[in-house]
C-alpha cells in the first residue's frame, strides 16, 4: 500500500517477539484523487487510539475536498476506537468536509451496528462507493453554497 511520509506505527509486544498492532497509511483516492483514504491496519484499542486519532487529524488537515476511512484491515476495534472515529466525524462535520467510511460485512460492521455507528457513520462496502459519496456530498454542499 503505497502512501506518503507520517505512516504511524505502534509496536507491542516483550522480547522479540514483536508484533505490529497498529499501523496508519494514507493515500490519494484513485478514481478521486482529491480525496484522502486513511487505512488503518491492525486492532484499534486503548494502546493504539492516540495513533489513529493522530493519522486522522493528518489527513483532515491534508483532505479539504473530503476523507475516506477504510476499515477493511481493522481486525478489532473497542470503544476507545470509536471514540476516535466519532470525533473524526465530528471535526469533519464542524469543518465542512464529507466523511465516509469502508465497512465491508464481518465484525467491524457488526461492532458498528451493536453501538448504533451504523446509522451515523455514512459506511460503504469499498472505496471506491465510498469516494463516491464523498465526492458528491463535496459537490452537494459547493452548488448550495
């Protein structure tokens, strides 16, 4: 997964046997490319959420035209994951930007469908329906201006 400097990564484990909980990519949208995807990749938990919350703020501050959120390699999000994306959507919301988020079927759907995310996320099976949505949404708020 190519994408530009400031991947962030948090390493866990005793010893050497070293394991990567969580990484933070981020990249240009390929059918849009002035959207910015933010992929994490791992479990996003109390140890990790600071990591993710920094590689959102990153990109928020470097996606004025809007942010995708690809979940599809987050093996396990808590309530402290959440949060974050909750204030992402948030900041996203207050600054004017769209936000959507890549949830394909599997536990991060379920994990958002049990907390009630589902129906304040604006989720997608895959990015590009996802860029899509943000595109237009972009495009919405532009023409009502």
């Amino acid at each position: 997964m190519g994408g530009w400097p400031g991947n962030v990564q948090v390493i866990s484990g005793a010893g050497s046997l070293m394991r990567v909980q969580l990484t933070v990519d981020q990249r240009f949208a390929s059918a849009f490319p002035q959207i910015v995807v933010v992929v994490p990749a791992g479990e996003v938990d109390l140890a990790s959420a600071g990591q993710l919350r920094q590689g959102l703020e990153r990109a928020e501050s470097q996606a004025p035209a809007g942010l995708v959120v690809d979940l599809r390699d987050v093996g396990f999000i808590d309530s402290t994951g959440i949060g974050e994306l909750v204030g992402c959507h948030r900041r996203c919301r207050e600054a004017g930007r769209a936000l959507a988020f890549v949830v394909p079927t599997g536990t991060i759907s379920k994990i958002l469908k049990v907390t009630g995310m589902d129906s304040v996320f604006d989720l997608h099976p895959d990015e590009d329906s996802a860029a899509a949505a943000v595109s237009a949404d972009k495009s919405e708020a532009s023409t009502s201006e």
